[in-house]
C-alpha cells in the first residue's frame, strides 16, 4: 500500500479533508461519552474500531510546543499506540547525521513520524527518502495540523463552512499559509488581512485562489485590517513573532500594531463572529485581553480539538 503524508493541507483531498473532520468530530463524541463512563475512547470510524495497538510512532521536535507534542502524544496513547519522543539534541541528526540516513532508519523501527522542524524542505527529505508517513507538525511554511483543528472548531460553531468568511489578521506565516489551503478546501471565504511585507506566501495565495475557484469559495489579501474582518463570521490571529524571529520583534509589533484584534476589528465582524487563536497568545499584542477571554472565542476549545483531529488524522494515515 502506498503510504500517505500529511506535509501540507493539500496532502489531502477536499473530499478526504470532509472525512478526517468528520473522524474527529465522532473521537471527541466518543471521548465525552469515554468520560462520562458510557464508550470506549478509541472507538470510532464510521462503525469500525480505530485501533493502532502495536504501532511506535516517532514523535521529533526540534522546536518548543505545548499543545501539539502534548495532543499527539496522548491521542497516539489514546489509539493504542506507542509514542516514541525524541528532541534533536538527542538525535544524531544534530551531529551531522543526513535527514535522508535519518529517515531510513527510522522507517526500520516505526510506523509513522510526527516533526516539528525549520524548513518544510526538511519534512519533504524526510517523506521523500523514508518509507513511513510523515506528518507536519509545523514548519516555518505551514502549520497543517493546526488547520484541521481551527475547521473542526468552526464547523462544530457554523455549521457548514461552505461560504463562511474567515478573516485572518496579521503576519502572513506557516499558521495563515494552513488555513489559506484549509479554507479555500472547503470552500470559504479567507480574506487576510496583513501589512505590506507581511502578506502571505504568493505561490500559497495563488493555489489556494484556483481551489477556491473550483471549491466556491474566496481568498483575498489585503493591507486593511478593518476590511478583511468586514462580515466575517470568524476572526483569527497568531503572535506577531514566531518561533526563530525573536530578533525582528520590535520592528514586527510596530508594523503589526493596526492588526491587532480588538474591539475595532470585531465591531467590523459579524456580532457573533467565532474568535480563533492557534496559541500561545499575547494579550496586548495582537489580540486584546477583552477578545481573547470575551463571549466570543472559542480559543481553548480550538486548542482542545487538537487532540481529536491529529487522532483522526492518524487514523485516517495508518487504520
Ligand atoms: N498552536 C501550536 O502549535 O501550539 P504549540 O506550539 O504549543 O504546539
């Protein structure tokens, strides 16, 4: 059987993105129903068992996280799996060891490879020259897990996505490059909102313009914050300053500072517009502490969908 990564949003089908969101959402019913002593927590896919019992998962970051080593690890557990927690600095991949050696080695003694790295070429070595899936737990070019959980939150919210307006505040980074190829999949209206040099990767804009196209959906960019959140049903943000550009900060909250989401932004939005952050957040800086803990957001149940759509995903991967 061929394997199947999950580098970018686009590693899936539109229709196979439909799946993984509907696999989740039946994980986190049955996880509550888990908890409330009535099913068993790996149980789901469409009347089948999910059970991944004697599969080692290899899990490397070489990047902090919280919420992603935290949800993958105890979804892996959860499946029936073994998690296989490795950090670089214990690799002999940071003594010079090639990505290429690295990945055929590893796809001797594992089923699948979750990373969080620096440059989305190094997953692509990875998955290109290893035999196993290898799933994108963020790079600098995009954050595709994130994307599912940020729909699976939403869509549980609104209901259908399709022709929902998303609006995307700030830089245009990994987080915003997801959630272009997300959307357009879906069919919504994306409209980011970023200052000038800030905007989101060109060729990613471009693409996701040509599924939007044959999704029905919309993308549009634009330098005008108050302009991209007009009407729109959800309003997302991330830190102004992402991990390995801590020396640009200061020039980065200057620029970014009109794209904060506050009060302005959201009187812009639809009145009950959902309030998405992928986390960790600073209040004061690109969301006020009024948004980020108002009636609106939904950002810890954004953060708790974390666990039921990378279980998902990997079900989908490796059932
Ligand atoms: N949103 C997100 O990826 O969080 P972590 O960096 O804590 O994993």
């Amino acid at each position: 059987m061929t394997k199947r990564d999950y580098l970018t949003v686009d590693s899936l089908s539109a229709e196979e993105l439909t799946k993984v969101l509907d696999l989740a959402d039946e994980f986190k019913a049955n996880r509550q129903r888990s908890a409330a002593g009535t099913g068993r927590q790996g149980a789901s896919a469409q009347g089948h068992t999910v059970d991944l019992r004697g599969l080692s998962i290899g899990m490397i970051f070489e990047k902090p996280s919280t919420r992603t080593r935290v949800s993958f690890e105890v979804g892996i557990s959860e499946l029936g799996a073994k998690a296989v927690v490795l950090s670089a600095g214990e690799l002999q991949l940071g003594r010079g060891e090639t990505i290429e050696d690295t990945a055929r080695v590893l796809s001797g003694y594992l089923h699948a490879l979750v990373v969080r790295t620096f440059a989305q070429s190094r997953l692509e070595t990875l998955a290109s020259a290893g035999s196993i899936p290898v799933i994108n737990a963020l790079s600098d070019f995009s954050h595709p897990c994130q994307a599912l959980a940020d729909l699976q939150t939403i869509r549980e919210h609104s209901g259908d996505l399709h022709g929902l307006k998303l609006s995307y505040l700030g830089d245009g980074n990994n987080v915003a490059h997801s959630l272009l190829e997300a959307g357009a999949m879906a069919g919504m209206h994306v409209a980011v909102g970023s200052p000038a040099g800030y905007e989101p990767d060109g060729q990613v804009v471009r693409q996701a313009t040509e599924v939007a196209v044959r999704s029905g959906g919309r993308i549009t960019v634009t330098n005008d914050p108050l302009e991209a959140a007009r009407d729109a049903d959800a309003v997302y943000t991330d830190v102004w300053t992402s991990m390995g550009q801590e020396s640009e900060n200061d020039s980065r909250t200057r620029v970014l500072r009109p794209f904060q989401v506050g009060a302005q932004v959201m009187q812009a939005a639809k009145p009950d517009a959902l309030v998405l952050h992928c986390l960790p957040a600073h209040r004061g800086e690109e969301i006020t502490a009024e948004v980020m803990d108002g009636p609106n957001s939904v950002v810890f149940e954004q953060a708790g969908n974390r666990l039921h759509s990378q279980k998902a995903l990997l079900a989908f991967l490796l059932a």
